[in-house]
C-alpha cells in the first residue's frame, strides 16, 4: 500500500536498513496474479529470522494494549510520527528472534511481523489496493500444503492474507490520524532512553519521541472527552504503561551481552 511503502523508518540507536523505497523487510514485492503464482505455495513454518535485523517495528493504535505488555512504544522523529515496538538497543538486532528464528515464548509478535511474506500496496497505474508479496521472502515454495490457488480461485491461505492485510491497512490508517492529532497538540517530545548492562556498561537509544506527560495534562476537557470516544485516550495510556518495559528490555539485553564472545576470541 503506499501510506505503508511510505511509512518512516525510525531511526533507534541508528538508521534501520532497508532498500529505498521499501518498506521495512521488503525487498521486492509483487502483486499476487493467479497467472504468476498458480502452482505455488507457502512454506509450512515460517522462519521470523527476517526480524532479527530490526531493532523496532510498526504498530498500530489498536495493538497498543497488547504491545504495552511487552515492549515500549516510542514514537518515531519523522512526521507525521510513526508509533513502533521497541525490539533492541542496537542497531540490527532484535533481541526478541533466536538463531533459530523463533520468536521469545509468550511475547506478543506485532502485526507487521506477521502479515509478512504479505502485503496491502498501492498500484498507482491502477489507483487501487492490491495483495502483494515478498517474492524475495525465501518461503514461497513449489507446491506444497500451502497453496496459493486452489484451482483457478485463490485458496483459503491467500483469502486470509488479504484479509488481514485489509484490516491491518485500516488499523494503519486510524493510528496516522492518531498521531497527526498528537503532532498537531505538540505532545511528542524527543527522549534518549538511557540503559546500564552488566559491567556498568551504559547505553542509549536516541532519535526517538514519546508523548509529553505535563502537556498531557494540560489537554482541555473537551479534546479528552473526543479522544475518549475515538480510542485515543486508551492508546495514550497504554503507551504510558509501555514505558514500564525498558527495565525488562534493558535485562534481556544483559543476558545477550553476558553470552556474547569478547572481540578477537574464537
């Protein structure tokens, strides 16, 4: 979709890599067409590993709640903001994937992580939405369980897909508008999250925002009483709570260091 395609990548403690122009894990997505994807398919597991290069990712306004439990919410430097998960201190590292490409047991996965292979982008030579997927993914298969098109109709698998892809670009959508209303109020703040790891080792994450509580406050009843309505004021507060997750983050992070080998050993 274009407002995806467009969507800012936050910079966490470094720019995130990606191809220009792409979105975030994307390399080179195509529309799904029955004449170009009829005999293929979806690997049965699908390997997370194409996260584990990202220290933060996407959300939507509607998985705050689910977020908040795991990981803080920040708020990007480019407007209008785009609110993402933070995964990781570094740059190129999501401490939530392991070697194996699993996700950590019983941590909410973020919507964008999983609609990929798929995608919802916009074909501007036909001023319209259309299914896409990442054909450079590595899990499309020949054949298999998991097909693409049953016959000459789309199988259940990629009915799905677009469905979810659907809800998730208008979810997308709601949560621009979310933050554009926090934009155009002044509430996002740049912040620098600062961390010490074992070994008094300090580290920050930096070019990120977060809502401005003393301005928050200051908010006139009538905006509180709109954003009550439309589920602004339940995403601000769960991107509150969020903030309780960096004590938790900067831990795991510890964990990872103490495994890691000094530079120059074998």
């Amino acid at each position: 979709m274009a407002e995806d395609a467009k969507t800012p990548t936050p910079t966490v403690d470094g720019p995130q890599e990606r191809q220009p122009g792409l979105p975030l894990f994307y390399r080179d997505p195509q529309p799904v067409a029955r004449d170009r994807h009829k005999g293929k398919g979806l690997k049965a597991t699908v390997n997370l590993a194409f996260a584990a290069g990202s220290n933060s990712v996407p959300v939507t306004m509607e998985e705050f709640s689910a977020i908040a439990r795991d990981y803080p919410i920040v708020f990007s430097m480019e407007r209008p903001a785009v609110p993402v998960a933070v995964l990781g201190f570094r740059r190129g590292e999501n401490i939530y994937v392991d070697g194996q490409g699993g996700w950590a047991e019983h941590h909410y996965i973020p919507g964008y992580v999983r609609r990929y292979p798929f995608i919802f982008m916009e074909m501007k030579d036909q001023n319209k939405f259309t299914l896409c997927i990442d054909e450079a993914s590595g899990l499309i298969t020949e054949g298999g369980d998991r097909p693409m098109f049953e016959g000459e109709e789309p199988s259940e698998l990629t009915k799905k897909a677009l469905e979810f892809c659907a809800a998730y670009h208008r979810q997308y959508v709601m949560t621009r508008t979310f933050t554009e209303e926090l934009e155009a109020k002044g509430l996002l703040s740049a912040k620098t999250a600062n961390i010490t790891l074992p070994g008094q080792r300090q580290m920050a994450l930096q070019g990120i925002r977060q809502i401005d509580e003393e301005k928050f406050r200051a908010i006139d009843d009538a905006t509180i009483a709109a954003w009550h309505k439309n589920g602004y004021l339940f995403a601000i507060h769960a991107h509150f709570i969020s903030q309780g997750n960096w004590q938790p983050l900067a831990q795991r992070m510890g964990r990872r260091v103490r495994t890691e080998k000094p530079a120059g050993n074998a």
